[in-house]
C-alpha cells in the first residue's frame, strides 16, 4: 500500500469510528509556536496552571515526546448539541461536560484507530493522546488542515465550527502531509472578542487565563478572583460564550455520540437545587463527567460565588 492509499484508509476509518475529520502532520520542532509560547508564559497568562510552564521542549516538539516519531495525526470529534438547561435562572454548565468526559470516549475510538492503523503496518509504533499530555492541540490540529485559530483561540472546523474536540496519534510511520495551511476565516469579524464577559481574549489569538471563566471555574484551585464577581454571566462550570456568538458554529451539527447525551435531570435542574445540590446528588449527576476535574467542592464553591452578585 503506497503512503497515500495508506492516508486515505486510516482518514476514511476515522470517519467511518465517527471522528468530525483526519489529517496529517510532520512531527518536528515547532518555532513559532514555541515563541508564542514561551511570551504566553512569561506573561503569566497561563495564571496558576503550573503543569503548562512544565515539559517545555516535549511540548513544542514531538520527536522529544515519543521515541522514533515521524507523524502527527490530528483528529476532531464533534460534541455540539442544541440542548440547553431547562431554567434559564440555573447555573450554567459548559456544552462539552454534558455528557461522559471526553477523554475517556475519545481514547476508546483513537485506540480503535490505532488497531486499525497496526493492520496494515504491524511495525506502527506510537501514543494516543486526548489532552493527556503536554502537545499543543490545536496546532496540530491547524498544521494538519484540520482548521484555523480562531480569534477566541479555538480551533474552528470549516465543516464542523468549534465545539470539537481534539486528539492526536503521534507516531513512528510516514503519511501524506497536508500541505496547504488553512486559511483565516475571522475577517473583520470581533464578536468573540466584544462578547467575553470578562475580556480575557488577547488581540494575538491566545487567552489571558486569570481573566476566563473557564479557568476559573475549572482550573482554579483556589478562590475566584474577586475582581470577577459579578462577571461570570451565571457560569459555574466552563464557558461557552465566545463560541456561542461565533457565526461559523451556525454550521454545527448535532453530535451523534450516546455517551455525551446529557441526563435528562441535569438539563431539568432548577436554580433552586443548584443551590442545594448535595454530594450523592453530585455523584448521581457527574460520575465519569468532565465535572470531576472540578470536584464537589469546587462546584459548590462556584455556585456560592455565583449567588453573590444577587
Ligand atoms: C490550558 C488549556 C485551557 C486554559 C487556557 C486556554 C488557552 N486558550 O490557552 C483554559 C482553562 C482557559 C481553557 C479553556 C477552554 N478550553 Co482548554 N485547553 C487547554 C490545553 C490543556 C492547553 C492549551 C494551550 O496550550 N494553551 C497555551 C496557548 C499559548 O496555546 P494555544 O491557545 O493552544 O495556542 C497555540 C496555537 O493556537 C498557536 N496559535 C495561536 N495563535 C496563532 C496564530 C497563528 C497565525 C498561528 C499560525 C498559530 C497560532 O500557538 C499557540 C501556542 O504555541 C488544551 C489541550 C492541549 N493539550 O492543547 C485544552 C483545549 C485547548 N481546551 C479545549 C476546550 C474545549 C476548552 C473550552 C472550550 C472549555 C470550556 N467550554 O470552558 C475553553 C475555551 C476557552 C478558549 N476560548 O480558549 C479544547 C479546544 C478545542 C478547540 N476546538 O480548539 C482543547 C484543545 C482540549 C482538547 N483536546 O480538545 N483551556
Ligand atoms: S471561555 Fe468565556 S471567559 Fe473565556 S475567553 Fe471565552 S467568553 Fe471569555
Ligand atoms: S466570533 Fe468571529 S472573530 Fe471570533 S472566532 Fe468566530 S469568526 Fe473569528
């Protein structure tokens, strides 16, 4: 099987587990990214994410990250549904924690990629990542073909918008590289820009963390800064905002995945039992959800700091 034919089958098997699209990369060192980077974090932009200042040279370059690597296959899986919470007055949670936690259903269908990948060369050799070690995602994602940063930072699908997920195969095979970069879809459009509430989008594509309610709903260990009180537009658990207004998502489509349906009582929970919302409640709700990152105490902490600008 020649190098293309092999891309073409291991693309349309990706398509055929249910991945939004496939494409294919040179593994090697990243400069610009790098640069881009290291003045992210020299800017302190990454606020207490400590795990993003660590394994710097792993991250901008593959080769350092897994032995013998040739090739970056970049997947997207689509998570976008137009179900929404039932009482408009409840803590909002993000879209992508409705369901089973990506990470886990993710790996399952990269692992099934990978079998595939190992029948027509048994000498493949390589990892699966989902968010689970330090690669830069999405610029792989975009090296691929698979799409553009947008101005809110996402990566934005031509086909799919931006509530996709994204994972890579990197590994010891060569393939046929996507050679045209994609292009910038934004134009003069600021939406994403104007919408954050909390005005944490940098006019260079990247994110001042400290300033997005993602961060500090999820990631924020400690207290939610107060200079933010009264700023997270109801938000208790992630953000969707500067998705939400982005025009490419009018072009999502609803996802097909079972495990990222959301119960039904998490969509019927009033403001009410938000506020009450107890730990077997919490264990009912969230087993196995993106939520855990967060942890009970951490949510119930966010829904008290919500209240506050009652
Ligand atoms: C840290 C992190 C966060 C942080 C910081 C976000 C940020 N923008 O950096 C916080 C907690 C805020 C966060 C929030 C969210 N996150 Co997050 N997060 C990550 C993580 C672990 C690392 C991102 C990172 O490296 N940041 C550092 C900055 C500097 O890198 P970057 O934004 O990726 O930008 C690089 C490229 O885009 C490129 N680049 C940037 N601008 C330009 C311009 C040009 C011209 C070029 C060529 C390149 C380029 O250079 C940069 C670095 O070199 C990734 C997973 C991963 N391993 O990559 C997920 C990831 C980015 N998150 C994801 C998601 C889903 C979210 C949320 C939507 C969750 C939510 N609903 O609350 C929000 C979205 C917020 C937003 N607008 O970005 C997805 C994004 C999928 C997508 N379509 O883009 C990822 C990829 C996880 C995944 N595997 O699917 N996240
Ligand atoms: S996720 Fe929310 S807070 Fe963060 S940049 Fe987007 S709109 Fe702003
Ligand atoms: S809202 Fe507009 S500027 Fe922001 S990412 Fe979407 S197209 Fe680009």
């Amino acid at each position: 099987m020649s190098i293309s034919e092999c891309s073409g089958a291991i693309k349309e098997e990706a398509l055929r587990l249910g991945f939004a699209d496939c494409g294919f990369s040179k593994a090697e060192l990243l400069p610009e990214d790098a640069t881009r980077l290291q003045e992210w974090l020299s800017s302190g932009y990454h606020a207490r994410m400590g795990y993003m200042a660590k394994h710097f040279e792993k991250r901008t370059d593959p080769t350092k990250l897994v032995e013998g690597a040739r090739s970056v296959i970049s997947v997207l899986y689509n998570y976008y549904t137009d179900k929404k919470q039932k009482d408009p007055e409840a803590p909002v949670i993000s879209t992508y924690a409705f369901g089973r936690d990506y990470h886990l259903v993710m790996r399952e269908k990269m692992n099934l990629l990978f079998d595939f990948i190992k029948s027509l060369h048994p000498d493949a050799e390589g990892r699966v990542f989902v968010d689970s070690a330090p690669v830069l995602d999405r610029t792989w994602a975009k090296r691929s073909g698979l799409g553009w940063i947008g101005k809110n930072s996402n990566l934005i699908s031509r086909k799919a918008g931006s509530f996709v997920f994204i994972g890579e195969i990197i590994l010891n095979l060569e393939f046929d590289y996507n050679q045209v970069p994609e292009g910038d879809y934004c134009g003069s459009c600021k939406l994403c820009v104007e919408a954050c509430p909390t005005k944490a989008i940098l006019d260079n594509r990247t994110l001042n963390s400290e300033r997005c309610i993602s961060y500090q709903t999820i990631e924020n260990r400690g207290e939610i800064s107060q200079e933010l009180e009264g700023k997270l537009s109801n938000r208790v658990f992630g953000c969707d905002i500067c998705q939400d207004v982005c025009p490419w998502n009018r072009k999502a489509f609803r996802h097909t995945e079972p495990d990222f349906e959301p119960l039904s009582d998490l969509l019927d929970m009033t403001a009410n039992e938000w506020s009450h919302l107890n730990k077997d409640r919490y264990r009912e709700l969230f087993t196995d959800s993106p939520v855990e990152r967060a942890g009970f105490k951490k949510l119930k902490s966010n829904i008290a700091f919500l209240r506050k600008k009652a």
